[in-house]
C-alpha cells in the first residue's frame, strides 16, 4: 500500500428541493494511487456520478470533491 493523501468528499443530503431538509457529510480518503489515476477533470466528475449511483443517491443530491486542485461539483441525476 502507498501513501495516502486526504481526499475528501462532501455529500450533502437534501430532503427536499429547497435544501432546508437534514444533511450529510461523508469524507473519504483515498490512496495516492488512485489520485494519480483521475487526475483529469472528467475522471472526478466519473467517481462522483458513479458514487451517486452506488450509494443510491436522491435524484438534487450535491455532492463536491475537495482536493489540492478546484473542486468538482456535481448534482446527482437518476
């Protein structure tokens, strides 16, 4: 196993479409190998769409991935 590096991933969870509903953060850290791997652009907004699908996200679930470059938004659509 290499190094890791924190990677977080901000899930927020909306109940509602005015967001006044409750919310969620999940932070997950992953390993340099994978940072290396989805390093373009296209690459983290593909984790993200693939994260929404996995964990059965809501259709209006915003998700943002911070990382030592800009982070990447996505609106979860199903």
């Amino acid at each position: 196993m290499g190094a890791s590096r924190p990677l977080f991933l901000l899930l927020t969870l909306l109940s509602s479409a005015c967001a006044t509903g409750p919310k969620v953060t999940l932070k997950v850290k992953l390993r340099e190998t994978f940072q290396a791997k989805a390093s373009q652009d296209s690459s983290f907004l593909d984790v993200l769409q693939k994260i929404c699908l996995l964990l059965h996200l809501p259709s209006g679930t915003n998700m943002t991935l911070h990382h030592k470059g800009p982070p990447h938004h996505l609106t979860c659509r199903t």
